[in-house]
C-alpha cells in the first residue's frame, strides 16, 4: 500500500498524483533528487490520463450496443438474387431493401418481369427474366421461390453446382429431393436453407435443431396446413356446409383454384416428410406417408366433436417405430382434445408439437403462411448463411443410409359416421371394428366412438361395405392426445 506520508513525496506533488496503488514508496530512494521524482510524477501522470481515456471508450462502445458486432457485419455483405417475385418473393425483397446487415439484394428474377417492376426496389438491383443471370459471379445466394418442383428443382441444382448457397420455402422439392440438394451443397461447399418450407414463419426447423439438438425427439405432431384449418375452423364456429366455407376462403384468397393439394393432405405430406427427417433422423419417401382429405365432413361430425370434448383438425403425425427402423406417420382430419396444443390454434396458424425422450414436449406456434411471416423465415436462413453458420444448415437432413419405411399409425379409438344404423355396426364389428359408445344420430345414421383399432382396419371394412349404398362409413376419424 501507498504511505501518504509527506516527506517521500517531491515538493508540488500531492498522494493521489502517485501512480498505481502496486508502486510501493519503500522501493523508492528517499535521497533521490527532486527533478528526477518529479519526471517520474509526469509519466505516471500521463499513464493515469491515458488509462481513463481508454476506460471511457471502451464503456461507451459497450453503452452504445456497438459492442454487438455479428461476422455478417464484419463481412462483404452476401449478394442475393431472387428467384420468384411472387408473395414471399415481395416480401423478402422489402425486407433486404430497408436494410439487413450483410445481405445485399442484388438482382430479381421473374417471367414477363416487366409486369412486376415496382418503384421501391432501389435501381442498383437489376430486373431479369434470364435465368442464367442469377448464375452470374455477382450473386453468392439464390432465394428460389417460384414453388412447384419444376423448374425450381432443376434451378436450385444448377446455383449449387456453381457454388452458390440456395435458400428456398419450396416444401416439394426438399421433401422428394432433399437429399440430392444436400450433396450437392456439401460437394460445392455450399448452403442450403430452408426454415420457411415448413410451417411458414415458425422457426420450427432450426428450434429443433439447435434448441432441440440435445434431445432425441420420438414424435412429431403438428397442424400443418392453414386453409384446412381455415375451413374446419369456421365449419365448427358456424352452421355452414364444407362447400360454403371452402368458396369463401377461396375468395378471400386462404385457399387456391385448385384446393385439392391442402385438402386432400399432399401439402402436408411433403412437411411431414420434412419433419421426420429433421426431427427423427429418419427420411421417408413423401409419398408413401397416407393422407385422408377433409372433404366429406358435415355438420353432424362437428356436433360429435362437441359432445365429446374434441375439435376437428387436419393432423400430421409421425413417430419412431419402437425398437427398429421405420417411422408411422399419416395426414388427416383427426378428433383432438379441446384442451391439447393441437386445438389452440384457431384460423390460419399452424403448430408443430415435439416429444422428445428428455425434454418431454415442446410446441412451436405461429403464423404458418402469409408473404411476411414466410419471408422472416427466408431472411433468417441468409442471415444464418452470412454469419457462417454452416453447420446448422448443412446438418439438418440425415444424407447417409437409406429412406425409412413409413407404416400405418397404430390402433387407436376412432369416431365414426356410417349409414345404416344398426346394420352398419353389426357388420363393422364382423370386420374386428367394435363400437365403444354410440352418439345420438339422425337419419339412420350410426354415430359413434370404436374401440381402439387401426384407420386401415375401418377402410377395409369400408371397402368391403361399398357396394351396399344403404350400408356405408362416411367418416372415421382417429381421436388424438
Ligand atoms: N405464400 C405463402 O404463404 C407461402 C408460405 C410458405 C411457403 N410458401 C412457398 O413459397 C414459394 C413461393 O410461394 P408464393 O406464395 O410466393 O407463390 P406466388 O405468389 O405464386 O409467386 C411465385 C412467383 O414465381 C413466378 N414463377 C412461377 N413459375 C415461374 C417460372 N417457371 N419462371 C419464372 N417465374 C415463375 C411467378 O410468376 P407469375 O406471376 O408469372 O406466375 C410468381 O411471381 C412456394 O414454394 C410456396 O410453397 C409460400
């Protein structure tokens, strides 16, 4: 410690002039002359002035939040180029022109792209219909959003064969090709994003991947598709027949021309298909995982979801076959608990729920489509692309061993609409389909709930009933916890 100690000091030069407190006076010579203790007194001065100055700066830099410097800021910005300058494809471009730290929009893509020229992209980025264009050097990442499997497949195959990193929403062509764009990726030392293709908005891919990559997740559930639940949402909130409610979401624009595609499950198929393969570790072919439509549903099923507690909406579930490799997995509309996740969403949301054998489970909700929320999703993935974040991206799909075999759900309770009354259960109970308690019903019909057995048990009794127009199942829809 310091002595304070008036004599050891020179003459002028008061205590706290005196340098660090580790610079002990013992070490000083008391019959050193003043002109030297007083050079020393200045340097140690300079030192201290010089000390807070640094202080000062670096708690100002940390004040101000410019402490948070990303590698994207400390890189050339990534040039992109937009492929599809439709919904989603507006809305990234507004998103990258108000200004995103290391990404630069660079060129738009799009066929006749005369008629899509707007005024608020800025001039430096150029317009062209010329696909080649976006293969220029000019451009480090192509954003396909053109949708559909081509040419948008053939596109994202030719950016990553030269080495350009590919971000794409387009839940087709990474569920059936998938693997072939990972390959190609790593083989190119390029990327390959693709957050938005599942579940719009919803960080679902990347919340299981790195919040989720300590666990091992056995099951993924999830309400997939924002028109079907759109249309079942409304059908339960309202006395209206499925065709009213499909021909309003139409004009409203929540559900294309051709609706068959959401409703007869295939949109939803192609996510699942992506889920398992992030989620479980286990690719499937899509098409093999069986989808049900929501076309058939009337009134009368909505009142038995009622009576019994439930809601109707379209589920995609897959789970790990125990103890081997496969994965059940099926689409379709489903009776689940008021109470349960998969009910909470209303409209065009979307949920994705995980079990995972230490975490238990997890849900990601939000918005499931829409130019926006789709685009957050897109813009995430450059970001993650810019930051370096290789690892995430290019670990997302399992690209050794071979597709897993999908296999039906197992048995559960289903409820089930039939004509013919008693007839029909006499004859669904000869096919192993026992009813466990039957709901009021009108019109000869049969309402009631089965005991547990499997959706595949119900449709080859159905199959079997056909030809019997007074005797027939007109829906069975399994009850999910
Ligand atoms: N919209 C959503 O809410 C949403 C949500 C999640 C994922 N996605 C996915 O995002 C992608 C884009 O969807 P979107 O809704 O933006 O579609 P969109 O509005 O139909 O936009 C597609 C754009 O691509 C252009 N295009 C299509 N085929 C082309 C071709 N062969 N050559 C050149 N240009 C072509 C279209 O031009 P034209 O105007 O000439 O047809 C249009 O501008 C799809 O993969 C979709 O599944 C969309």
């Amino acid at each position: 410690m310091l002595r304070h100690d008036a004599g050891l000091y020179p003459p002028g030069v008061e205590p706290r002039d005196w340098g660090p407190d580790d610079v002990d006076e013992r070490h000083q010579d008391p019959h050193a002359s003043a002109d030297l203790q007083g050079d020393v007194a200045k340097i140690f001065r300079a030192i201290t002035k010089f000390e807070a100055i640094i202080r000062k700066r670096v708690v100002a830099f940390f004040l101000s939040g410019a402490g948070v410097i990303t590698n994207s800021e400390l890189m050339t910005p990534l040039r992109v180029a937009i492929v599809g300058f439709g919904t989603v494809g507006r809305s990234v471009a507004r998103i990258l022109i108000h200004g995103v730290s290391g990404l630069r929009l660079t060129r738009v893509f799009n066929r006749n792209v005369n008629r899509k020229r707007v005024d608020w992209v800025p001039a430096s980025v150029s317009w062209t219909e010329t696909i080649d264009d976006v293969f220029s050097p000019d451009v480090d990442v192509v954003v396909e959003l053109v949708g559909g499997t081509d040419p948008a497949f053939g596109w994202m195959r030719r950016a990553l064969s030269k080495g350009k990193s590919v971000v794409t929403a387009n839940k087709q062509v990474m569920a059936r090709h998938g693997l072939e764009l990972f390959e190609l990726a790593r083989a190119n030392g390029a990327q390959l994003g693709f957050e938005a293709s599942v579940a719009g908005g919803i960080p679902v891919i990347r919340g299981i991947q790195e919040g989720l990559g300590g666990d091992e997740l056995i099951r993924v559930q999830g309400v997939l598709n924002g028109t079907c639940n759109y249309i079942l949402s409304e059908m339960a909130s309202s006395v209206v027949s499925f065709e009213t409610v499909l021909a309003d979401a139409q004009a409203r624009g929540y559900a294309e021309a051709d609706p068959a595609v959401d409703l007869d499950g295939f949109d939803a198929q192609a996510k699942l298909a992506i889920l398992s393969a992030v989620g479980l570790r286990r690719r499937v072919e899509p098409t093999t995982i069986p989808c049900r439509s929501i076309r058939g549903l009337v009134t009368a099923d909505f009142d038995a979801a009622r009576e019994l507690g439930r809601a109707i909406r379209q589920v995609s579930v897959a789970e790990r076959v125990k103890n081997g490799s496969g994965v059940r997995a099926a689409v379709g509309p489903a009776m689940v608990r008021l109470d349960s996740r998969l009910a909470q969403v209303a409209g065009s949301e979307n949920v994705v729920v995980v079990d995972g054998v230490r975490g238990g489970q997890t849900a990601f909700v939000g918005q499931g489509a829409g130019g926006d929320p789709t685009a957050v999703a897109v813009v995430s993935d450059l970001l993650a692309i810019a930051s370096g974040n290789s690892r995430m991206i290019t670990h997302a799909f399992p690209v050794v061993g071979s597709d897993h075999r999908v296999v039906e759900m197992g048995a559960q309770p289903h409820y089930l609409r039939a004509a013919g009354g008693d007839e029909a259960e006499r004859r669904l109970t000869e096919f192993g389909v026992v009813g466990a308690q039957r709901l009021d019903a009108v019109d000869n019909e049969l309402l009631m709930v089965t005991d547990p057995c499997t959706t595949e048990a119900i449709e080859k009794s159905m199959n079997k009933l056909t030809n019997d127009e007074a005797v027939r199942v007109l829906a069975a829809l399994p009850l999910v916890d």
